[in-house]
C-alpha cells in the first residue's frame, strides 16, 4: 500500500489548508503542478502516515498479548519490552512529524495569496534545527581549523 493511500491524523487539516483531498494533492505533485510547499507537506504527510501505521501495529500487537483469553503463561516480558521500545520510537516521530507539518502550514500564504519577498520579522516562518553535535553554518572541524593556521 502506497502512503498516497494510507490515512493520516492530519489529512482534514491538509484538506483545509490546500482546499483539496489530499489524493489530489498527491496527483498535481506527480503531475509537477504541485508548489515546494505541498511537495514538502505531502513528504511530510507521507512519513506521519508510516509512523501512525507502526503505532498501530505496535499497539495491535500488545492487545493481542494482553487479551482477556491469552494464557497467561505466554506472556514474554522481554517482547513487551521491545514493543515498549518501539512504541516510544514511534509515537516521537509522529509527534515529530506533526510538529513540522503544522509549522509548515502556518509559515504558508493563506490559499489564494502569494508572498512577494523577504519575509516580514513579525510572520511566522518554519525553521529547521541542526542536528545534535552539528557545527553552525561555515564553521570549521577543529582539526580543519587547526591545519590551517
């Protein structure tokens, strides 16, 4: 199954902000008709939907464990672990992607309009955050820096 097909929590919220199904949203971006943004937001939607679906294998799998008629004797304290474990990895990426979708959408022109120029200091507008340990922008490794002196 293709993530064009797969449901996602905020499909009703792209829907809104882009005035159009998110399968139509997905056909103008194959067509190239898409803008940066709605390629952005629907990569986006994309990874929320694959991490929604593994909170909910997870979550189906650990109800099945735990339900009323399983012998309780096949209950593996080492599997609830991992399943705990990924549940965690999960349910922070969804979080993860949801933040950065709904940041994308807000830093957006509303439907209709187009911003023209720089952006205004008083507009909310998505950043991204470097990575742990990442180095600012045109710093040097130390040992880089060190050689060239």
């Amino acid at each position: 199954m293709s993530t064009w097909t797969k449901p996602s929590s905020q499909d009703a919220h792209l829907e809104e902000v882009f005035g159009a199904p998110v399968a139509q949203l997905y056909a103008a971006a194959a067509a190239g008709a898409a803008t940066p943004a709605t390629h952005r937001a629907l990569e986006l939607r994309s990874f929320l939907a694959l991490a929604e679906e593994q909170v909910a294998r997870v979550r189906d799998r650990v109800h099945q464990y735990t339900a009323p008629d399983t012998d309780i004797g096949t209950l593996s304290t080492s599997e609830l672990r991992f399943d705990s474990q990924w549940m965690d990895a999960a349910l922070s990426a969804r979080t993860q992607y949801v933040t950065a979708l709904r940041e994308l959408l807000r830093a957006m022109p509303p439907p209709g309009t187009a911003r023209e120029g720089p952006p205004k200091l008083d507009q909310p507008w998505a950043t991204t955050r470097p990575a742990a340990g990442a180095s600012p922008v045109g710093a040097r490794p130390a040992a880089q820096s060190a050689r060239g002196r």
